[in-house]
C-alpha cells in the first residue's frame, strides 16, 4: 500500500511512499533543475524542476521511486 500527500500553496509539493521491505539502496537525492535526461526511446528531457525525493542512483543517474 501506497501513502500520498499533495500540497498546493503558493507552490506545489507532492510526495509518495512505496512500503517495500526490500533495500535498493535508495537515499534522499536532490537532482537539481535541468540535469539532462536521457531515454532510450524519446526524446532527452532538458528543462525541468529540481526534484528531491528517494532514489537509487546508477550509472549517474537517479532512478527515482514515485
């Protein structure tokens, strides 16, 4: 089961959990405003917000958990 928790303001803050009992190594990472990603599959994303939230980082790139 999930837990979810969206705040409008003045800004936007969302954040979700993911209850596994299974460690991938995940922290907390930021990744600032437009790290460049890359897909296989469509185009590279260039322009973004900064996001922090829990990620295993492989290979330099984080794979964030929603």
């Amino acid at each position: 089961m999930c837990t979810a928790a969206n705040y409008t303001a003045k800004d936007h803050y969302f954040g979700r959990n993911l209850d596994l009992e299974y460690s991938y190594r995940e922290a907390v990472t930021v990744t600032p405003r437009n790290f460049p990603f890359e897909f296989r599959k469509v185009p590279p994303l260039k322009t973004h917000h900064a996001m922090i939230g829990m990620a295993t980082v492989a290979e330099g790139y984080p794979a964030l958990r929603s």
